[in-house]
C-alpha cells in the first residue's frame, strides 16, 4: 500500500492534466456549438449581403467592412504612438518621477476595462470634440485602448536588442536617433510586429466600448469610397468614410444573439464563426512569428 | 546610405559647426516627440476621470450622494427615477464571485500542475494555447453563455430563467482562467530553486513540495493573480449583457436575472439618450464607481505582485 502522499501525486498529476484538458475541451465545445449552429449559414451571399429582417436574407457585409476601417484607423493611431512611447521609454527616459508616472499610469491604462474607454471617448470625442459617432471616433477609441499593448511589446522587444549593438552604431559617429532608427528599430521589428497582429485581434473582438459610442446595430449602406471609378479615380471627399456610420462584426453578432427568434442566433453563430476564426488566426500568426524571431536571432 | 559625421561633412564641404548644431537641434526635436507621445498616456487617463468626474458631477448635482448609496432601486430611466447604485453593484459582485469561485481552483491547479508536473515540451505547447483562449472575442462567449451553458444548466435547474448570473458567472471564469493561472504560474516559477531542492532533501515529494512549500512561497503573486482576476471580471461587460438580462435587481441569488453596472451602460447606450440628460449622465456615475472598483482592486494586485518579485 503506497503512502498518502504518493497516491495524492498520482492523483494530481491526473487531475491537473484533466482540468487543463478540460480547459482546452472548453474552447472546442465553443467552436464545437458555433460550427454546429453556423456553418450551414456561411455562404458568399452571408458575406456580401446587408442585414436584413429576414434571417435567411441577411449577411455581413457592412459589419466587416465597418470592421476593416474602424482597425485600420485604430492601428494608425496606436502604431505611431505606441512605438514612440516605447522607444522613449526603453533609450531616452531618464530615472525620475516623471518617467515613473508614466510607467505606472500604462500599468493602469491596460487595466482599464474596455467600456470605460467607450464613456470617455462619449463624453471627451463625440461631445467635446464632435467627431459624432463615426469610424474615426470608433478608431480612436480602440487605438487608445490597445495602445498599452503596443507599447509594452515594443519595450520588450527593444530591450532583447544587446547593448554592443548600440555601442558599435554609436561608435561609429551615428547619433542617437540614426541608432535607433537604423539598428535597434529595424532589430526589434518582428516583436514589435507582434504587438501589432495581438492589437488587430484584440480591436477586433471589442464590442462594449463601441456600443456606448453609438455605433450603429443596423447599417444597410457602406461608408462612402474613397476611390471612384472614373478619372481622377479620387472621389470629391476622400474622407467621408472617417465621419460615416458603422457597425462592426462583434456588434452585429451582439444584435442577433440579442433577438429571441432561433434563426437569428444561428446568423450570430455564423458571425461568431467569422470573427472566432479571424482573431485565432491573428493570433496564432503572433505566437509563431514570435517563436520564429526568438529562435532566429543568436546575438 | 546614411554617413555621418565628419566624413559627410568633409565631402559636403560644410561648415562643420553649423552642420553639427543643425543635428542636434534634430535629436532634440525627435526626443521631445517621443516624449510627447510618451507623455499622452498620461493625458489620456487625464482624459478618462475628467470626463467621468465631469459628468457624474452633474449627475450628483441632481442625486444626492446619500440617495446613490442607500436607495435600494435603481431606476434612472422611469418616471418614478429612483438612484440606488446597490442593485448594480450587487449584480457586479455576484457574477464576479461566480467567476472567481471558476477561475481561481482552476487556474491555480493548471498553474501548479504547468509548472511542477507537465514537462517543459508539453508547457511550451500549452501556454500559447492559453493565450488563444484569451484572444476569444467576449461577444462569443457571451452567445456562449446565453446559448450553450444557460441551456445545459437546466437540466440542472429546471426552474432557471432564460437570464441569469450563474451561466454569465461561469462563463466570466471561463475567460479569465488563463489570466490567473498565467500569473500564478509566473508566481510559482520565482520561488527559487533552493527552496524546491531542500524540500525534496527532507524527503517530501512533488505533490508535498508543490503545495506545502511553494504555494505558500509564492502567495502574494497568487493573491495578486487573484486581485487582477477580480478586476478582468468586475469589468467584463459583454458575456453579462447577453446572458445576465438587463434588469436591475437587488439580489445575490445566482439562479435569477440581473443587471451589473456595465450591462446597465450598454443597455442605456443602445437607446438614443439625449446629451445632458439625467439617465446619459447616470451611465457616467455607474462608470465612475466601475472605475473606482477595478482601480483599487488593479493597484492592490500590482502591489502584491511587485512585493512577492522582491522576496527573493
């Protein structure tokens, strides 16, 4: 007979691979349920068509075309900002209160829940500013939200590039910025690239702070093009789109999920089907890259 | 190419002094940039409690902060407007220990058993996958819960309504398990080695080792995964507003419907409330309470954490 402690090891290393299996099995039965439910509905008219009150009839279209603008103003806003701050952080920002502050503060800034960034952005870009509510406000919003993300792995990105590196750049008469510009950016792009595609994900999948910034639940148009068919191929206002309307994937799901007729959910779970399948992408393209870079470079 | 120095200014046949100056006024200008834009964080929260602080001082100009406290109703939308915050935070913390009452036995185990027991090829496997579960979209859960888990629940409890906490507590777990058991694993792996090695010398083994010695070790950066758990769940919005209902109701029973304070902004949102009016700035004072809550729950848990990091 084995003594109580070994049957307990024994038992936990069974139980412990049980939960984790159990955990994993989680996130099958979710796909499982979504495919179950939406997959019959996945079809090009579901992804070219607006929605609809007829369940049969209704499609995506405007929720990933909102979806598409609002990430591409989003990444426009953190990218710049959030490498830059990264780049202070890491090689310029000396030891003193104020660089503490600001550490602490993006510390907090990602604990933020996401619906208080919707309220902020109600009251200070659509009341205070007037940006109504628009793809450019949505943008902004989201930017700001994942703007911890990206600076955080830019900093960690940048802190992997050895000190020898700048050493030699400086060595050799370049300035401070030329260094980092030439040698430690371009070094640190495949972590920064990461932050970026677990950013797109993240912006994807954010649905409350839009909600409280009005975004539309049904949208049967598209912002206006930017482009136009006939010469000069540019369109009288280029940028109509920022000041549109919208709705977005997650949004749209929300709303048909919302809805007490079955039809409707298994529209939601189509959605939820395009969306899950979009941002596990994302991130599966993250983990391999950075798993890539961090085997590739030997110092 | 991009010479520099004094060969460039050679070739170029300038006056190297004036050259010289011109580059450093660049640095300058590029390292005030990038302090700038460092900078804007700051701003930002700036931006985040002055909007809150503004606008819920004109919602408490008109409700006391008496009534906001003690009223047992909330009721901002009817005629008869009642201002009690109770039901809503009630409906808060219920989902929140639901979720934690999920999350934290497993997370801790998966922590335990990630760092102590599975081998390193299985954890490198394993932890990405982790973060996956993390990428899902809250909306899919929350269609998750209203859809999947509230209906399996009633083979349980048949008399369940179509909304309820139990399920949006659950599936909160669910969500936040890979956060804390994350942390915890961080936790667990910063216990030094010594201290594993002197315990198997005395002869306990692994499952012993594990729990008598480095859970204890390793508390406060279990606690601090806890603290942050709690905060992810008290903000969790979406999974609550399709599977919880959004009608505020001043009970901690799980099995009925509730509103929590951030299902009561989406479900104000949804609706077209004029600026300025009483229910537009009450969503601000449930978001300021909201703040109030993860803010004093995000800096206990950063401070737990930075503690257990220089135990060692």
């Amino acid at each position: 007979m084995a003594r109580p402690a070994v049957i307990m090891d024994r038992l936990f290393l069974i139980g412990g691979a049980l939960i984790t299996a159990l955990i994993f099995g989680i996130l099958m039965l979710l796909i499982g349920d979504l495919v179950q439910h939406g997959l019959h509905r996945l079809s090009w008219s579901f992804i070219q068509n607006f929605p609809s009150r007829f369940p049969e009839k209704a499609g995506i279209l405007s929720a990933w075309v909102g979806s598409l603008l609002v990430v591409l103003v989003t990444m426009l806003t953190a990218l710049p900002i959030g490498i830059a701050s990264g780049v202070y952080l890491e090689e310029y920002a000396p030891k003193n209160r104020l660089t503490a502050v600001i550490e602490i503060n993006i510390a907090n800034l990602a604990g933020v829940p996401s619906i208080i960034w919707g309220l902020m952005a109600l009251g200070l870009f659509i009341y205070v500013c007037g940006f109504g509510h628009s793809v450019l406000t949505a943008g902004f919003t989201l930017g700001l939200l994942v703007l911890p993300i990206v600076i955080i792995s830019t900093r960690e990105a940048i802190r992997t590039v050895p000190r020898r590196i700048r050493e030699a750049s400086l060595a050799l008469g370049a300035t401070k910025w030329q260094t980092i510009r030439h040698h430690v950016l371009p070094y640190s792009m495949g972590g920064i690239l990461t932050g970026a595609i677990i950013s797109i994900s993240r912006a994807l999948g954010e649905t409350a702070p839009l909600i409280t910034i009005g975004a539309l639940t049904y949208v049967a148009f598209l912002p206006s093009s930017p482009i136009s068919a006939s010469y000069p191929f540019v369109s009288a206002e280029p940028f109509a789109w920022l000041f549109s309307g919208f709705t977005v994937l997650p949004i749209q799901m929300f709303n048909w999920v919302s809805r007490p007729q079955a039809a409707f959910h298994e529209n939601a779970a189509a959605a939820g089907l395009v969306l899950l399948m979009i941002t596990l992408t994302l991130n599966v393209t993250a983990i391999i890259l950075r798993s890539r870079f961090r085997k590739r470079v030997k110092w | 190419m991009n010479w520099t120095g004094q060969e460039l200014l050679s070739t170029a046949g300038l006056d190297s002094s004036a050259e010289t100056r011109v580059r450093k006024l660049r640095e300058r200008a590029i390292e005030a940039l990038l302090l700038m834009a460092a900078g804007s964080s700051v701003l930002i929260t700036i931006g985040i409690v002055g909007v809150l602080l503004y606008e819920s001082s004109t919602f408490f100009a008109h409700v006391s902060v008496r009534d906001f406290v003690t009223d047992t109703e909330w009721t901002p939308l009817f005629s008869d407007a009642h201002f009690g915050i109770a039901p809503l935070v009630a409906g808060t913390l219920t989902t929140t220990m639901i979720a934690l009452l999920v999350a934290v036995p497993c997370g801790v185990i998966m922590a335990v058993w990630l760092s102590e027991y599975c081998s390193a090829a299985i954890r490198e496997w394993l932890k990405p996958l982790l973060e996956l579960l993390a990428a899902v979209p809250t909306v899919v859960y929350g269609y998750f819960a209203l859809l999947f888990v509230t209906p399996a629940l009633k083979q349980i409890f048949p008399e369940l309504p179509g909304f309820n906490m139990l399920s949006a507590g659950i599936v909160i777990g669910i969500m936040i398990i890979p956060y804390i058991s994350s942390i915890s694993e961080d936790a667990l792996r910063a216990v030094p080695n010594s201290l594993r090695e002197a315990a198997y010398a005395l002869g306990a083994n692994r499952f012993q080792t594990s729990w008598q010695v480095l859970v204890p070790a390793a508390y406060s950066g279990l606690t601090a995964a806890f603290v942050l758990g709690i905060s992810r769940a008290v903000g969790e919005t979406m999974v609550v507003a399709i599977a919880a209902g959004m009608q505020p109701n001043l009970t901690i029973n799980p099995l009925e419907p509730a509103a929590t304070i951030t299902a009561f902004i989406v479900q104000v949102s949804l609706g077209d409330l004029p600026h300025g009016s009483i229910g537009y700035q009450s969503i601000f004072a449930a978001g300021l309470v909201l703040m109030l809550m993860t803010l004093s729950f995000n800096v206990l848990g950063n401070l737990m954490r930075k503690k257990y990091r220089e135990v060692y």
